[in-house]
C-alpha cells in the first residue's frame, strides 16, 4: 500500500493532556484519555520538520500487539483501539485517526523511565568503556559492544520531558519513589522484557534492550504509554548480530546516521529529511512489526480496517 503524507499533527476538539515529540494525548470522559501518535520523528532531541509515513501506526498497533501478549502477566492502561469506540464528536476524523490511536485509563505515572538491558550496546557501551560499569554498577572485565550480558539488567533513568534522561542507579530510584514500588516496577520490569526476548527470538530478532513506562491506579502498577517498539527499543536481526560490531537496529538510527553525515550541529531546527531517507525508514519500522507480529500493518476483512488485537 502506498503512503499517505505523514501526520505531523491531529489537533482535535478535546481538551489536551500533553503533548509529546510524538504523540498528542487529549482529555476523555471517566478518567480515560486519547493518545494520538504522529509521524513525527526526532532525533537528537529535535523533532524534525517532515515526518516518516505510518511511523504513529507501527508504533500504536505494536503496542497494542505486545499488550495483547502481556496482559494476563502485567496489567495495562489499555481500553481499545477500535474505531467504534472513539467518541461520537470524532466521527469526521476517524479515517485520519485509525490505526494511530489508544483509549487508555488515566494513571498516576512514575517518572522514572525502566530500562532493561540484556545486550552491551549505546549508552551503557560508552559507559562500560569510560569506567568499567553500567547505570554506576561494575561488570564483567572484557566484553565487547553488543555482547550479551550474563543476565539483563535494570538500569533505570530520570524521566525529561525535554532534553536528555540521566541513567541513576537504583539505589537512588529506590530513595524517590519509595523500596516497595521501585522493587515492583524493578521485577515487572525484568518479566517483561524477558517475556519479549524470548518471543522476539522466536522470530529471529534480538531484543538488546528496551524501556518502559509504569504507573499507578488505584495503587495498582500498570504498564503505560507504549510497549517494546522500534522507537523504545534496540531490535537486531540475530543473523547480523556479532559480538565486537555495531549490528543495525529496526529503528531511527539509519535517521540519525544520515543526520550526522549532513553536518547538521544537533540543533534547531533540523534539516528536512530527503525522500530516500523517508523511504528506507518507513520500510524499516514497516519490516519491525511484520517480523514480530507475523502480519503486515494494512490488512482488511469484509472491507473493514481492523486496527486492534482482541483482548
């Protein structure tokens, strides 16, 4: 299926929750809310001006798949991504919402991001060069970037709004939030990647890390915001994976590549991407979620866009 233009903006007739690099969350009834992903991308901390076609689709439907695939585990802030549930006042703008947007139940959030790792690779590679450690923690002497770690750890970091997340230890998570969340969030957080890992492996991928977002409702933990998708992980295809090497990843790094070979200083704005660059990007979060979910994003039956797995 060809693409549409990107959609860089939903700007609806709701109150508005937040507005992110990515997503546009807006008000609900009865403590839900509306997240809308876009197509925009950013990089280096810069949105940049044109977006990358379907990109808030691969990001919501690969939600929504590992959602499906976690709930009876890990309980989510996920109420449907079915049309028909979308509010009454949203009916003109249903054909540009589908597929790229979540009805979510409103939860106190942890602002902390969970980050599990089971591989030796970006942040954490730097680290472990300059002192020997990861998140302030030592490891083993002698590996290699990309090597697999003895056991995935928890490395958890300050949530930004803007600008950088700072990797902390979790002793120091532990003093914010409290020893009996920050342990909770800590195992369900080590569940679930572990859970992804091995299903990604099934499917020839290598999941080297990952991170997510919790909260709380009615003191429950929920898994919030989105779940193990190009854009909050580092997906290798295992036959590339080597250890000693950089393997590519199933997301924007080929954006980032092409940023840093244009001269372009990191700052705003950033430059417009070039069609080719648009394309190959596409075709690769395109390529993430055929690999993981085993169907291609566009897919109908009886006319109808399905936009949801059943839960």
């Amino acid at each position: 299926m060809n693409p549409g233009p990107a959609v860089l903006t939903t700007a609806l007739d709701l109150p508005v929750f937040a507005r992110g690099k990515v997503r546009d969350t807006y008000e609900l009834a009865d403590g839900r809310l509306l997240m809308v992903a876009t197509d925009r991308i950013s990089a280096f901390d810069v949105v940049l001006p044109n977006g990358i076609p379907d990109k808030g689709k691969v990001l919501t439907q690969l939600s929504i798949w590992w959602f499906s695939q976690t709930h009876s585990f890990q309980e989510n802030h996920l109420v449907s991504g079915m049309v028909p549930d979308l509010p009454t006042a949203l009916k003109d703008r249903r054909d540009e919402l589908v597929g790229r947007f979540m009805i979510v139940r409103k939860a106190e959030r942890i602002d902390f991001e969970c980050v599990v790792r089971g591989y030796l690779a970006g942040s954490a590679w730097a680290e472990y060069k300059e002192a020997g450690t990861m998140a302030g923690e030592p490891l083993p002497k002698g590996l290699q970037e990309s090597d697999r770690l003895p056991e995935p750890i928890f490395t958890p970091a300050t949530k930004a709004d803007a600008g950088h997340d700072e990797n902390v230890t979790f002793s120091k998570m532990r003093k914010a939030v409290g020893a009996k969340i920050a342990d909770q969030v800590k195992e369900a957080s080590l569940g679930l990647y572990k859970f992804a890992a091995d299903a990604a492996e099934k499917r020839g991928l290598i999941l080297a890390d990952t991170k997510f977002e919790f909260g709380l409702l009615n003191d429950r933990l929920i898994l919030i915001d989105e779940a193990l998708t190009p854009d909050s992980s580092r997906y290798w295809d295992r036959a590339a994976w080597r250890p000693g090497t950089a393997p590519p990843s199933f997301d924007k790094q080929f954006v980032r590549d092409w940023l840093n070979r244009s001269g372009w200083d990191h700052k705003p704005p950033g430059p417009e991407l070039p069609e080719d660059v648009v394309k190959r990007t596409r075709d690769l979060y395109l390529s993430a979620y055929k690999q993981i979910s085993g169907r291609d994003l566009f897919y109908k039956e009886k006319d109808s866009w399905l936009t949801t797995w059943p839960l």
